[in-house]
C-alpha cells in the first residue's frame, strides 16, 4: 500500500460534527438493513455452492 500524497488544493483532513441521536438512530437502521441482505445473499451463495458440489 502506498501513502497518497496531499495535493497543494486539497486538505485530506476531515473535522466531522458528532451525529445527533436521530442521525445515528437512521444510520443504525440502513445498517441493519444491509446486514440482512448481506446475510441472505451470503445464504443463497452457500446453497447454490452445496448444490453444485453434488
């Protein structure tokens, strides 16, 4: 891995504000949204694997 160099322009350095409770009560939602997609993808990917495997 390199390290990126900081153009003269651009400043990488990045002061975020702390997210308010509804922020990070949504954030968290979208989150567990895509876990479970994430967890049925990863299911039917098992599926398809075992049935292949026969």
């Amino acid at each position: 891995m390199n390290i990126i160099k900081e153009p003269k322009e651009i400043d990488f350095s990045i002061k975020s504000e702390p997210w308010s409770e509804e922020e990070l009560i949504e954030f968290r939602k979208i989150m567990n949204i895509e876990k479970q997609k994430n967890a049925k993808s990863k299911s039917l990917k098992k599926k398809t694997n075992k049935e292949l495997s026969k």
